[in-house]
C-alpha cells in the first residue's frame, strides 16, 4: 500500500515525493465525507485495494427509479404490439407468431456474435434452454390467439395471472416454499378467470359484452388460460437456469423454435397467406420491433430493480389493454370484465408484494 505522501506520476508508474500538507489542502474538499474506515460496502463494490491505483473512479448512482421507468416502457411496447395483432384481419395467429419471431432472430443474433455466446449453449443446459424456447413461443402463440378471439383486455387479464402459478410451480419443480398466502391468490385468480370466462352454467345462457359467439369467447380463454401456464413454466425454467447462460441465448432458442414451430404448423394447416401489401406488412414489423423492445426493456428493468417492484409496475399491462381497448376499438368493458381484472391484479400484486418483503427481510 502506497502512503499519502506519494502518487503516481504519468504511465510510467513511477513515485515521487509530494507535500504532505500541500497533498491535504488538495485532496481535502473530495475526500472529507467519511474516513477509509467507515467505507461502505457499496462504495468499494467489494474490490480490494491492491496499490496499483489511488484515485478510484466513484460509482456511478443509478437515476431512482430508472428500473420502473423501464418496466413502465415494456408494459407500454407489449400493450401496443397485442393491440396492432388484434387490428390484423384476415391473418391466422400463428403466423403473426412465425413473423415476430423471424424478426426476434435477426436482432439477436448481431448481439450473439458480438457477445461470442455460441449457438448451442453449455451441454447441461440445452434440455433446459429447448424446453424455455418450446414453452416460451407457445406461450406467445396462445396469446396471439387468445387476441383475435376474445376482447383485448379479457385475453391480457387472463395471460397476466402468470405469476400466480409461477409461485405453484416453484414449489413443485423447485421446492420453493409455499404459503397460504399462495393458496389464496391462487383462488384469487382462478376467481378472476372465471369472472371473465362466464360458463353459462354459473351465469346463465345469454351473456352480454362478449366478442363474436360464446364458442370463440371459450376458445380465447382456454388459450389465454393455457398460455399463462406455460408463460409460468417458462419463468420457472428461467429460474432454474439462473446466470449460467446468456440472456441473448435464451432468446435465441425462442425466436428459433418458435419460427419453426410455426411454420411446420401452418404448412400442415395450410393457413400461410402472404400480407397484403402497404399497412399489414409494417404492421407485421411493428409487431416484431415492439416484442423484442418489450423484452429488452423488461430484462433491463429486472436487471437494476428488484423483481417485486417490477411485477407491481407490470400491473400496468392490464390497464393499458383496457383503455387502448376503448380507445382504438371502441369496447367498453363491462362490469364482470373489470371484476375479474380486480381478482387477477389484487392476486399479483399480493405474490409480488409478499416476496418484496421477504427479500427485504432476509436482507435487514
């Protein structure tokens, strides 16, 4: 360790003696806000001192809330890109699934090759990463779906109960520890689900406020519903994966088993049209840009805040389908549409609040 009494002169290294006091009357006004015993963790990042450099580069403080800030932006870019799907006529789901994940693949993989992670990824995660990529793309596919059959809102509701099942499912595959609690925002949003479904068996057999007939109406909800499952299946998936593979990796297997899938299906179902030209293909590309700008800016938000502020701050994807709902399709909605949206947000928010606070407890 160098004394205050030297510091470092040019590239070359080399130490020359310096006036002690002169030294203080300089350094004083930078370095006066705490002593070098009462350092905080957060200051030195946990690096050690090795000589080599005295002056050290302070770290930056990140803007508050920067991290909702992103969240709020991924809420927004997901909202529009379900709201321009449900604007398509005349274009199966699968293949406005086929194209976003076309273009999914040509931005990740400049990031790819700039951040060398290969293609394949580590041997012990490739089963994992297949089944993210598999589960993941049919998520979206079944979301897509659930758009173009059922109203905007009701289908984004029914997809954001995700969390709920994510905690159920950590507690199955990944014994993580489930409560109560769970159990109650697990009926929470089943409630919720059920409030927008509407089987006539509980409400009778006219219903109001539906889109098209109430067989497209269950046929929404069941995709909806399932596409929250896997959308949980993923989560868990990402989770078991942890750090140990590139997110652009990840992602990769999504576009790449999605673009497949989709195109093995449409070719079966001979559903493939070419867009019509002018407003449907920048569309189709919109759709594409906004997805990948959703996820970028998700990522980015778990990667500077904590998950439990975020989940809340994703709450927002919901109100947003409501009034671009209004908005852009004139649908009001109606009273049991709102009454399951409140089951679905109160039951994760309450998952996302109880896990900010045990985070926070087990820190404390």
């Amino acid at each position: 360790m160098r004394t205050l009494s030297e510091v470092p002169d040019g590239d070359a290294g080399e130490s020359r003696p310096v006036n002690r006091g002169a030294f203080y009357r300089v350094c004083l006004p930078a370095c006066c806000k705490r002593s070098d015993t009462h350092r905080d963790e957060d200051e030195d990042d946990g690096e050690e001192d090795t000589g080599e450099n005295t002056v050290q580069k302070e770290k930056q403080p990140s803007c508050p809330g920067l991290g909702l800030m992103y969240s709020l932006l991924a809420s927004v870019f997901f909202s529009i890109a379900a709201l321009l799907v449900k604007k398509m006529e005349g274009m199966h789901a699968i293949q406005i699934s086929a194209i976003r994940c076309f273009f999914q693949m040509l931005f990740v993989l400049p990031a790819m090759i700039y951040y060398k992670t290969g293609f394949l990824g580590p041997r012990g995660m490739r089963i994992y990463l297949f089944l993210r990529g598999f589960l993941g793309s049919n998520a979206m596919i079944l979301l897509y779906y659930a758009v173009l059959q059922m109203p905007l809102a009701d289908a984004t509701v029914i997809m954001f109960s995700n969390p709920v099942f994510t905690a159920l499912l950590a507690w199955i595959f990944l014994k993580e520890r489930c409560t109560i609690w769970d159990v109650v925002f697990t009926v929470f949003t089943l409630t919720g689900v059920i409030l927008i479904a509407r089987p006539p068996f509980l409400f009778g057999g006219e219903l109001s406020g539906i889109e098209g007939d109430y067989s497209s109406h269950i046929k929404g909800t069941v995709a909806a519903f399932s596409g929250a499952v896997g959308a949980a299946c993923t989560m868990v998936i990402l989770r078991k994966i942890g750090k140990r593979v590139h997110y652009f990796l990840s992602v990769w297997y999504y576009a790449v088993l999605g673009l497949i899938e989709c195109v093995v299906v449409l070719f079966i179902l001979d559903e493939w049209t070419i867009p019509s030209c002018g407003w449907d293909r920048w569309t189709l590309m919109a759709i594409g840009v906004l997805g990948i700008a959703g996820q970028a800016f998700l990522t980015k938000a778990l990667q500077i805040e904590k998950a439990g502020p975020v989940a809340l701050m994703r709450t927002m994807d919901v109100v947003l389908a409501f009034v671009l709902q209004f908005l852009f399709l004139n649908r009001k909605p109606t009273w049991w549409s709102l009454g399951g949206a409140l089951c679905v947000i109160s039951s994760t928010s309450g998952v996302a609040l109880r896990k900010w606070y045990n985070s926070t407890r087990q820190k404390s």
